[in-house]
C-alpha cells in the first residue's frame, strides 16, 4: 500500500443476485483528501460505501482501508473510521450529552476522555445550553453538525458521509461544508456521497458514478475542462447521457 | 466489558423516558393479573338443572331436594314431561336433564337397578362434564343414604367402598391460587419477549442500528446489553406481580422465594433469548411482532395454564418441553403452592438452561454486523 494512500480499492463488486449494484470499481484516497463520491440515486454510492466501513462484504474485488481489509479485517477498519449516515443515527430521545457518551463508551474511550471530548464538541458546536434537552427538539442543521462531530468521537483517521446534507436547506449546507474544510485541516480524510452537484466544486478529487461504475475521476477542475463545461452539473449530465 | 456499561446505560435512560413504556410494563400486567386470575376460572357453579319426574315417589323427591339444596346446581324447573324439558335445553335455558322413569322407586326395591337419565348439554364441555361428575356424586351418595335402611328391612349387609377425596396444596380449591403464579408467569414472559423483540427492531428502523455497526463493539456485548435492561424490567414485573397476587388472592408462599427469583432469571434471559433472535430476521417491528406472537399464543395455549399439560395427547405433552412458558408456570405453581424444593424442579432448570443457552448463542451468532 502506497504511504499516501489512505484507501485503496481494487475491482471491487457487490452482486445482489443478478444485479450487479457496485461493478468493478477501482480507486485510491490520498490522506487528507477530501474526497466525492458523486451520482444519481441509485447509481449505487451507498453500497459502494457500506462495503468500505465494513457494513456489506464484497462480492468480488479487494479493498483496504487505513492499512486494514475490507473483508478479512472489517473490524479493525472500524476502529479507524468514522461514519455518518443519511438518518444522522442519533437517539432522538437522548441529550447530545448521552449521545456523545454512548457511542464514545461504544468506541472504548476512557471516562475521562469522553468528559474531555464531551466538553469539546459541546463547545465547538456551541451546543452546551441545549446540552441536556433530547436531540429531538434540536433544528436539523444542528442536530446534523452534532451527528458529524459524534462520528469522529474517537479520532479516526477517514470519516465516510452518506449523503450528509440530504434534506438540508442550501444555507446549512454552506455551513455545513464550512466544518468539513475544519475537520480536513487537521488532517483528516473526508470521504463524502453526494448527488448535489454543486458540492462536488468544494471536493479535492470527485469520483462519478453511473449505474454501478465509475465513469469519471479527477479534480473538479480537470473534470471540467475535459468534459468542456462550466459547472460539475453539466460534467454529470454529459456523463449520464452517454 | 466498559463498552457493555454505556449500552446497558442507555437502554436504561430509552426506557424510563418512555411515558408510554414505563405504565405499559407495571400497570397493565397488573390488572391483567387481577382481572385474568379472577376470571379465567375452571371452577364450575350455577349448573342449570331440569328434573323431569315421572316418579313421584320419595326417592325422587329426595333426589330433588338434594340437588336443589346443592348450591352448584340450578333447579330451573321440575317437570313431567320430557318434551317440556328438552325445549328448555333448545332454547339454551338448562344445562342438564335428569329424568327419573316411572316405578324407579318399585324397581329400586326390587332390586332391578333402575336408571336415571341424565341429558347434558355438551356445546359447554366444561360445564357438561363437571356439571354431571357433580350430579353423579349426588345421586351416588343418596343411592348410600338409601342402602343401609335397605339392608336393615332387609337385612343383607353390603360391603361399600367408600372413597374420600381431599385437596391437597389448594384445599379449598381456591382458583386464584392456581392461576395467578401461572398468569404471573405468561405475563413476564409475554412482555418481555414482545419488547425485546421490538426494541431491536426499531433502533433497526430509525438506522441507530448502523451507527452501532460501524463501531468495533463485539456482537454477544450488543446482545447481552439489550438482555440485561429487559431482564431487570422482567424481575421487577415478577416482583411486583408476586406482591399484588400476595396482597389481592393471598396466594401462599410455601417454597423458596429464591429459588422463584432465580429460575426467572434463567427464564427470562430464555424468552429474552428468542425474542432478540426474532428481531434479527425482522425488518420492521410489524414483523417483529407477528413472529413473536407467533409463539407467544403457541407457548399460552400449550404451557397448562389453561388446560393441563397430563391431558394432552402425547405428541403435544412433548411439544411442551421447548415451551419456555410451561416450565415457568411449572415453577411457580410447584415453589409456591407445593413447597418443592430445587430438586423437584430440576428438570424444569435443566431444560430452560439448555432453552437460554441454544436462544441466545442464536441470537448472537445471527446478529450480523456485516450483510
């Protein structure tokens, strides 16, 4: 495995009978790219997604993740990731107070580092005076921006998001890339579905997907002149149309 | 180890917000209690009785007046005529027809051994055949009153077997007594196995399920922290169920307390068992609990709460040893009514054992983190 990369991934196939949903997709993640796993729905991001943190086992085809198989080390992968999905699993009737301690007690974190990462998040959302009030009564965009911080609880190296802004206005999901572009500062490596095309312009490198395969992969930049459009929109339509 | 604390923790905090759960698991079984022991009685009273004599005589009319002295009977009519007695029991107005010919007291001194008729309504066979085992007594122990004035006119002695039947454990065969430690019982299982299995379900349905699954928490720690908090809620619906049927029926308490209280703990974690191995092969808590109550009215119907597990055919006696509920109810009645002691029932642990063992090793080796 090369030192850069942070995933590598190598034909990997997932078949659900005879549809084949993920064909023979093969790429590498640099460390502390931010990374976009773009196409329609249904072109098959989510479960390329699920077979890299260790939720759905291949078909066919290889896969590491931070130094670790897909497959054969599904568990050590998840020691090292964080994920948010879609749904944002948060338990709507805990505070974010429990929630952050329940999944930081569900990672294996120390008491006393779940006080510490308690109080951080709490602050660095400025969440602490609805701190003890179930996540239900908190707006999306918040309770979003907490499901983001909860799934890096325990510091992992690559944070996988399904779809985060799904369902969220376009002014919180301004904001919500705002913390993204934080969370890669400091090192970390953002691998993100979307099918908002316009939030592929804020990815380092975007892969494309059409009905199970990857058509396209390069920095948006590239993308665009390649394709010889002016927005990611129009590189996604010329794709889809051929 | 720490990892199963935080689960158990909030299964904890999930459960006592709940308002709706908290009066669900105490209040409800409790009235169902009450109201079920009361009225989910075998005991039979106010048997409709039609006596049609065609006699007249004093034997007859002894006859009648024994069974009209008797309080479980019913003297809705004396008739003379068969055809009035059966238009009562046409138009579902008696249970029974006891119809005595004519000369039965001449033939009865003649030794000829007249017989009486007895017509029963068999659509209630509950009533039918404890209504006529009753007036089968009755008519036997005038038939004894009779004999020994006859003997003397006589003067022939007759040997007779006499037969005294007492009712041990329940003397005055009280019904309460026997119900409630079996509906206590089906209670805390029937519950618990329905919450366990919709509890997994719905962190299922909300997606919290993935979360988890993305995390390296190991499969049996998940298992065990959705058993343990279901297994408290469990003991204390035993406890309080226990203590309400103390309090309401006076239900006595001749064996070990603690001998109840841990065969419920195995118990529980059994029904736990299946109930989590259920919600693994369900996608939504309608399934869930379509499944559940699959075994749930199979486990009531055949546990002998209702009709005892000696007077099944023996195919289904057998079917009674995986019935986690038969052997609960077996306990209890045993514990608490008999005073038996662990090694009258060890049967009864060592299959709920094997139960628990087999369910939950299921349960955790079908939980599967990755499809």
């Amino acid at each position: 495995m090369h030192k850069q990369n942070i995933i590598e991934v190598d034909g990997l196939t997932k078949k659900f009978g005879d549809f084949t949903a993920v064909d023979a997709i093969s790429f590498q993640v640099k460390r502390g790219e931010i990374f976009g796993f773009l196409g329609a729905n249904g072109a098959g991001k989510t479960t390329a997604i699920k077979m890299l943190i260790g939720l759905s086992r291949p078909t066919e085809g290889k896969g590491k993740v931070a130094g670790f198989d897909i497959d054969e080390e599904a568990e050590q992968v998840k020691k090292n990731i964080g994920y948010m999905s879609q749904k944002f699993s948060l338990y709507d009737d805990l505070t974010p107070k429990e929630n952050i301690r329940f999944y930081g007690g569900v990672y294996g974190l120390s008491r006393n580092r779940i006080k510490e990462r308690t109080r951080d998040i709490l602050k660095e959302l400025r969440l602490e005076e609805v701190a003890d009030k179930p996540v239900v009564a908190l707006p999306l965009g918040w309770k979003q921006r907490l499901a983001f911080a909860i799934s890096m609880v325990h510091d992992p190296d690559i944070v996988f998001l399904d779809e985060p802004t799904g369902g969220v206005d376009p002014q919180v999901r301004r904001q919500f890339w705002e913390t993204i572009y934080q969370v890669a500062e400091q090192g970390r490596t953002i691998f993100v579905t979307t099918h908002y095309m316009d939030e592929a312009e804020y990815c380092d490198r975007v892969s494309i997907m059409v009905t199970g395969k990857i058509e396209a992969l390069d920095t948006p930049e590239k993308l665009k002149e390649t394709y010889n459009a002016n927005t990611m929109d129009e590189v996604f339509l010329r794709l889809v149309r051929y | 180890m720490q990892t199963l604390r935080y689960l158990i923790q909030k299964e904890f905090i999930q459960i006592f917000r709940n308002k709706a759960l908290l009066p669900m698991m105490t209040a409800l079984p409790i009235i169902q209690l009450i109201v079920l022991s009361n009225a989910a009685s075998n005991d039979v009273k106010d048997v409709r009785l039609v006596m049609v004599d065609n006699d007249q005589s004093e034997i007859s009319r002894a006859l009648t007046q024994k069974i009209d002295a008797n309080d479980r009977f019913t003297l809705v009519e004396v008739s003379f005529s068969h055809d009035t007695a059966f238009e009562l029991m046409q138009r579902n107005k008696a249970d029974i027809i006891l119809e005595v010919p004519a000369n039965f007291e001449r033939d009865y001194h003649r030794k000829e051994a007249p017989k009486v008729q007895m017509l029963v309504n068999a659509i209630n066979g509950q009533q039918a055949t404890v209504g006529s085992g009753y007036l089968s007594n009755i008519i036997a122990s005038l038939n004894k009153e009779i004999q020994p004035q006859l003997s003397q006119t006589i003067g022939s002695q007759m040997a007779a077997v006499e037969v005294s039947s007492n009712n041990w454990y329940n003397p005055e065969l009280k019904y309460p007594h026997f119900m409630a430690p079996g509906i206590l019982a089906e209670l805390a299982a029937l519950l618990t196995i329905v919450l366990s299995a919709m509890n997994v379900v719905r962190e299922r349905e909300i997606g919290t399920i993935e979360q988890i699954n993305v995390t390296p928490i190991q499969k049996w720690e998940f298992i065990l922290g959705k058993l343990v908090p279901f297994l408290c809620i469990g003991l204390v619906l035993v406890t309080v169920g226990l203590l309400a049927s103390k309090l309401i029926f006076d239900i006595p308490v001749r064996g070990s307390l603690f001998l109840v209280f841990g065969y419920a703990i195995i118990n529980l974690v059994c029904v736990l068992g299946l109930g989590l191995l259920i919600s693994n092969f369900a996608d939504t808590q309608q399934q869930a609990i379509f499944v559940a109550f699959f075994f749930v009215l199979i486990f009531i119907l055949m546990c002998g709460l209702f009709t005892p597990i000696e007077s099944m055919p023996k195919w289904a006696q057998y079917a009674t040893i995986p019935n986690p509920l038969a052997h609960f109810i077996s306990v209890t009645r045993k514990v608490l009514l008999k005073g038996s002691s662990f090694w009258d029932i060890r049967w009864e642990f060592i299959y709920t054992i094997i139960l628990a063992v087999l369910f939950n090793v299921a349960a955790v080796w079908s939980y599967k983190k990755q499809q």
